[in-house]
C-alpha cells in the first residue's frame, strides 16, 4: 500500500476541475452558480454557526449540555 501525503500532491490548473457549490435556499437545493448578483453576495458574506464556539464564548461551564444539531 502506498501512503500519499497531501502536502506532497500539486495540481497545474489544466488538472483542476472546477467544483459546482450548492446550497439550500427556501427548502429547496440550488446551484450557488445560478443565484443573481446579490445573492451570491449574501451567501459569501454568510456566517455559519459553530457549536463548539458558542459553548466556548457562553462560559458558563454549560459543556455539559448536549445541543441537538439537524
């Protein structure tokens, strides 16, 4: 078995391809490439909450308790 580290591959851009990013909008799935000039703005200058990082910035000592993520 051959073990290849990441830091080792490099990619030309004539092999990259390039990666079509969707996102849900509306409660349906949608190309982030078809949104209008002001949605794609909106969704790049979107913040996506962390659990980790909420419990950490409460510090209340409430690591105890288990928040249910969909």
């Amino acid at each position: 078995m051959t073990v290849v580290k990441i830091e080792d591959v490099k990619l030309n851009d004539e092999e990259r391809q390039p990666c079509e990013v969707w996102t849900r909008v509306m409660g349906y799935l949608r190309p982030v490439s078809e949104f209008n000039k002001g949605k794609k703005s909106e969704f790049y200058t979107r913040k996506y909450f962390a659990e980790g990082k909420a419990r950490a910035a409460l510090g209340c000592g409430c690591e105890h308790i288990d928040i249910a993520a969909e």
